[in-house]
C-alpha cells in the first residue's frame, strides 16, 4: 500500500540521483539488499533520504523526504492488518487531517479509529440529515411527513456544530474526549518493525563488491589529496 523511493544522499549531493522503490512492509534483508544497490553502505555513504512516495491510501500527502523508515514500515504493517471498514474509517479521518502531519503521527491514527465517527456514503449535507434524523432521531419516518423535514437544513447545523467534514466517500468526525499518544517514538517501535540497516561489512562481503567499495574508497581519498587548482592573474 505504500512505497518510498529512498535515495542515496551522498550521491545525490554529488549530482547523482541513486535510488530505488522500496515496497512496505518490508524486512531487514529487503533494506539491506536496496542500500547496497544503490551505495549506502555504511562507509562512505551512510545517509539516504526519500525522494518521493507511491500510494493508493489517501492522506498520506504529508509524508516527508526525512520520514524514519522503520516509522513507514511499522505504518504500513499497521494499516495492512484493518479490514475494509476500518480502511476506510483510517484514510477519511487522515484526510480529515488532525492527526496526519507525518509518520508518527498516522501511526497514532491508525492505533485510535474508535476516536472518530465515520458515516459511509454520505456525501452533501441533505444525505447527512436524513441519515441523522433516520438513525438517531426517529426509527422510521412516515413518507407523508419527509415533504416537511429540512434535511439539509438539519445536516448543516450538525456539520457547523460538530465540526465534522465531507470526504471522497462519506462524513468524518471527531468524538469527544482524549486522542491517546499510543506510539510516542523508536522507544515504543516494536522490533519486528525494524528496518534500517546497512548492508554487511566489507569482510562478510562478496568479493567483488569489496573489490568496488575499497576501489571507490580510493577515488574517494585521491579526491581529497588532491591539491586546490588556483588561478593567478596575470601581470
């Protein structure tokens, strides 16, 4: 459900854009296979960062470029497990926005659905008053009294008073009381969630790729000795 183009940061401040897609959930061999294609290996080049993001959820517009990977993949575990309902109750509340800022914070969402209201199929204000009125107000309406029920009037008082929005594929609201920070950082990561690792050192590698890693570890300190070039004028 989503996927971050991680890119090779060293590089790309050299003028070089290496990256690759990487699919969430994923696992410590997935990262460590991505980082050694594409030169994050933990010596020269430690430090990546994600370029861009492929998602069919909605809400997810607030991810950043320096989103912790390990944060993405316990995300995108915890969204995998919802079933469609509550999908659906996810992306509209992080549409809704309050709680959807970056990773962390979609995490939270994820672990607090039961603090929002979510009525399907619901899209104008005349749909929410009559579903208002036919769920909470009355078990059943008499067809001859509908022609003096201002629905859409209804509908928008409810809306202004309890501040709930119009999504894609119904009405969203939040319910009174707290929101519970169940997730507050990497200290309440579940291990299995992570992620982030380099690839093996040099002396558990290939050959040939120890071959290529010390080969650019040389290019990389002949650029360094190098002396400046320096131009004189002219007298």
């Amino acid at each position: 459900m989503i996927e971050a183009f991680v890119t090779n940061l060293g590089k790309y401040n050299e003028g070089e854009l290496c990256g690759e897609w990487l699919k969430l959930p994923a696992t410590v061999e997935d990262v460590k296979a991505l980082f050694s294609r594409i030169g994050v290996d933990g010596v020269l080049y430690e430090e990546f960062f994600i370029t861009d993001y492929s998602t069919n959820l909605a809400g997810m517009q607030n991810l950043g470029e320096h989103e912790s990977l390990d944060e993405l993949n316990y995300l995108a575990a915890l969204v995998s497990e919802l079933d469609a309902g509550a999908l659906e109750k996810f992306e509209a509340a992080a549409v809704y926005g309050d709680h959807s800022g970056n990773a962390k914070e979609l995490i939270n969402l994820a672990q607090n659905l039961d603090c929002y209201d979510y009525i399907q199929d619901v899209d104008n204000l005349d749909d929410l008053g009559r579903y208002l009125i036919e769920n909470y107000e009355c078990r059943e309406i008499p067809e001859w009294l509908e022609n003096y029920i201002d629905f859409e009037g209804y509908g928008r008082d409810f809306s202004i008073n309890d501040g709930g929005e119009f999504v894609d594929s119904g009405y969203i609201m939040r319910c009174y009381g707290s929101f519970p920070e169940h997730y507050s950082g990497r200290e309440d990561l579940p291990d299995e969630h992570k992620i982030c690792c380099f690839p093996d050192p040099p002396d558990k590698m290939p050959m040939k790729q120890q071959l290529e890693m010390f080969g650019r570890m040389a290019l990389a300190q002949t650029a360094a000795d190098r002396p400046a070039l320096s131009i004189e004028g002219r007298a």
